[in-house]
C-alpha cells in the first residue's frame, strides 16, 4: 500500500482565522510560518454571504503573480487532507484560482490567487 504525499496549503489571509478553520474543517490547523516570492497581496471585495459570515470580514486578501523575486508574500503553510482541500476550494469565491507554488521553504503547496 502506498501512502499519499502530504497535501500543503500556503494561507496568507482568512483560512488562517481560527473561526474560519473551525467552520470549513471542524479543526484548528497547526502550520509554519513560509514565504510565496513573486507574488504581492491586493485586497478583493467578497460578496457571498456564507463567506462573509465565517471570515467576519467583506474584504479579503488576494495574490497577483508579479514574478519578481523582491515581491513576497508572509503566511502560514499547513498540512492538510484531501478532503480538507475540497472544503477549501468550496470556501474561495469565483475571484480566485487554486495553483501550484514553490515556497521560501522548498515546499511545493496549493495556494489560491487571482482567478
């Protein structure tokens, strides 16, 4: 039997919040701190009222790829299940995209940012 690779998440904004967490996963997630380069945070108006509901906040965090290695991004890089990445992917409005990225860290995670 083969084990799945981990599945990482990079969070910079509202799945950090533990109301968030505890709302889409039904547990508090334990991460590390991690840096995305080539990439600089923009904020986007939200107007899903779930989404809303479980962040607090009308205006969230985005990530607009530059490619500039002096752009960065701080956040969080959890370790997450498949089923945990489905639940955050039905929590992100159509404002953004899933994609593949490598962190300061070396690892490779899922991050979401401008569809």
């Amino acid at each position: 039997m083969t084990s799945q690779p981990p599945i990482h998440l990079f969070s910079y904004g509202t799945l950090q919040l533990p109301q968030v967490q505890l709302s889409q996963f039904g547990r508090l997630l334990a991460g590390q701190p991690d840096i995305l380069p080539g990439y600089r945070k923009a904020m986007v108006e939200i107007a899903d009222p779930a989404v809303i509901a479980a962040s607090g906040e009308r205006f969230h965090p985005i990530l607009l790829r530059t490619g500039l290695e002096l752009d960065e991004v701080t956040g969080t890089v959890f370790q997450i299940t498949a089923e945990e990445l489905a639940a955050a992917d039905a929590y992100e409005v159509s404002d953004y995209r899933r994609v593949a990225a490598r962190l300061r860290s070396g690892l490779e995670a899922w991050v979401y940012v401008k569809a």
